[in-house]
C-alpha cells in the first residue's frame, strides 16, 4: 500500500444512534453506524513530495475508540467503553465508512459519547486508550522508507449526542493531528559549478526511532522516552545535481521519523563524484543547522515537514532545507 502523507487532517464520521443488547429490536428504527467520507486536509501516508490530499484514501483504514457517559466528559474510563478497536473502512457499495462485522446507534436514554481516532490500523498492537487518551505503549519508526507511514492521533470529539454536519458530511468530526515528524532531502547546484556532479549517496545515522506516546484528555500530546540510534539509508544510486533542487530518496517517500531533539550523533552523510572522477563524503551534523532567519534548527517537532537542500557550490557544499505543505521550518547547511 502506498503512504499518503497529510497535513492537517478532518475526518466526518457518521455515527447513528445505539441501543442494548437487550433491546435490539428497536434497531429498525434508528440510523446504523457509517462513517462517510472523511474530509482531509493532509495526506494519510507518504507519496510524491508537494502532493496534498483533500480526502481521506480510500484504500485506508482508521481506528474508533468511545465512551458513554451520563453527563459532560471527564475522563476515559474503560468501564465505560461504547467502542473499542473499530476499524473502520470504506464500504464501495455504499459510498461511504463503516465497519461491517458490527452496528452501533445513539443512545436513546440521553448519555452521551465521546470519540477518539487513530491512523492507520498499523499500530493498533501498540495503541490503547486509557484515562489520557492514546497511549503507544511502545513505537518504532519502521527502517526502511518504503514502510514508514504517517501516524495520526485525532483529538477527542467529546460529548456528542446525534450526528452533525461538517465540510458537507453528516457524522462525528474526528480532528487528526500528524504525530512524527517529515523529512525530506533535495539536491541543487550553484549556477557557477560548470562540473557535472552526482550524487551516489544520503545516509543518515544517530536518530531516535522508540518512543510512547502519550496525549491527554485536553488534547496535549507528546513523545516520552524516545531512544535508540538508527541508520536510515536515504538515497543509494545515480543522480545528477541540477540547478533545479530536486529531491533524492530511495523512491518517493518522504522520511516519516520519530520528533526528537537532534544529539551531536545525527549526522548526514552526502557522498558525490564530480566529472574528474574524484569522489567525497561530506558529514553534515544535523544540530547545527540553521534556517532562512538563522535560527538553529536542532529539534524536530510533530507535524513538521523539514526539507533539506544540498546545494553544491563551485568549491564548498550548502545545505538550504526548505519545508512544505506541514508546518515549514527553513534551515540553511553550510560546510
């Protein structure tokens, strides 16, 4: 499956009303649980840099946690547990979101419920909600590009009572909010470099990769514990540098990486041959940069996007990172 990377997310559930178990008769006569289309503001997993998506993939799944409570909602108690683990999927035949193993309606007896997402289904080994909300007890970046995906938390839709309207969609607003960080690496040359030059190598190494996530009931959210120490081969092949900044990686993924303050161990690697047939490795220590306003760059947040440019200048390499479609931060590499 494809990732598809997105930048600020609004999903519209439509969620109908339910009753007991012992009074399921009564069924017939309220409106099941679907989920229709989402409405999106960001990309879902990673695709073609600069792409925005506008609606949730259709080929993604997401998960529905929620609680019923008899007043205004206070805290995530188990016990209380309308929904659990739903997956939810889009359903051809009805144009439409829903899950098709189980029906859920709106409580007739004036409780409310409180909803909670996450995207995609990938980490539900992992996830849970409890009094805080999502918790990942355990998360790690996969190694490889190709298996990285945009992990979503979706701020709590508290104290609903019927479906509402949203971007022309009936059902519960569920918010999602990017939890990692988006990397992307482009490569440029100064229109004074008359060698031809190519790139044959990016590798990053010294990055955290683990970490439990945690948010709370107001909607606050953060990585805790972060550790490891990870190698992430970015580009491996045969590209020339351009005048045009031109993106470099092992496809066209972005980099979808854990938020971290940046130690003195992460650190890029270029590696370029120029048309005399010399070949360099430049170290590039990532904490160190700065951007358009020269502002160190060392910490990477969530929801940011930080594209870094290698510029290759007649006699020394720059670094001009330039992020978009996230939230941007520019940062400027000189070596």
């Amino acid at each position: 499956m494809r990732r598809i990377l997105l930048v600020a997310t609004m999903a519209s559930v439509a969620l109908a009303s339910c009753v007991n178990e012992e009074s399921m008769d009564l069924a017939q006569k309220a409106k099941k649980v679907s989920f229709d289309t989402p409405v999106m503001n960001t990309q879902t997993r990673a695709t073609n840099f600069g792409e925005i998506e506008t609606t949730y993939p259709k080929d993604e799944n997401f998960v529905v946690y929620a609680v019923r409570h008899s007043g205004n909602f206070t805290t995530w108690t188990a016990g209380s547990a309308f929904m659990s683990n739903v997956e939810v999927t889009y359903n051809t035949e009805a144009n439409g979101w829903g899950n098709s193993t189980t029906d859920y309606y709106w409580p007739e007896d004036g409780n409310k419920l409180t909803f909670g997402a996450f995207s995609p289904t990938d980490v539900a080994n992992v996830a849970s909600y409890t009094d805080k909300g999502l918790q990942l007890s355990a998360f790690t970046v996969p190694a490889t590009l190709a298996t990285q995906y945009d992990l979503m938390y979706s701020d709590l839709a508290k104290n609903k009572t019927a479906n509402e309207t949203n971007g022309g969609y009936t059902g519960v607003p569920i918010n999602f909010n990017h939890a990692l960080s988006s990397v992307v690496f482009q490569i440029a040359k100064s229109s004074e470099l008359k060698e031809t030059a190519t790139l044959t190598e990016i590798e990053v190494v010294g990055l955290a990769n683990t970490g439990a996530f945690d948010q709370n009931i107001d909607g606050a959210a953060q990585w805790i514990g972060t550790s490891g120490s990870a190698t992430y081969d970015v580009f491996t092949g045969s590209q020339e540098f351009t005048e045009d900044p031109t993106r470099a990686h092992n496809g066209e993924a972005d980099m979808l990486l854990l938020p971290q303050t940046l130690t003195n161990d992460a650190i890029v690697y270029i590696t370029y041959t120029l048309n005399n047939g010399q070949t360099y490795t430049r170290p590039v220590t990532l904490n160190e940069l700065t951007d358009a306003s020269s502002n160190v760059v060392n910490t990477w947040v969530m929801g940011t996007r930080y594209v870094y440019t290698i510029s290759l200048d007649a006699d020394v390499i720059y670094f001009a990172p330039e992020p978009a479609n996230w939230e941007q931060t520019d940062i400027t590499i000189a070596l």
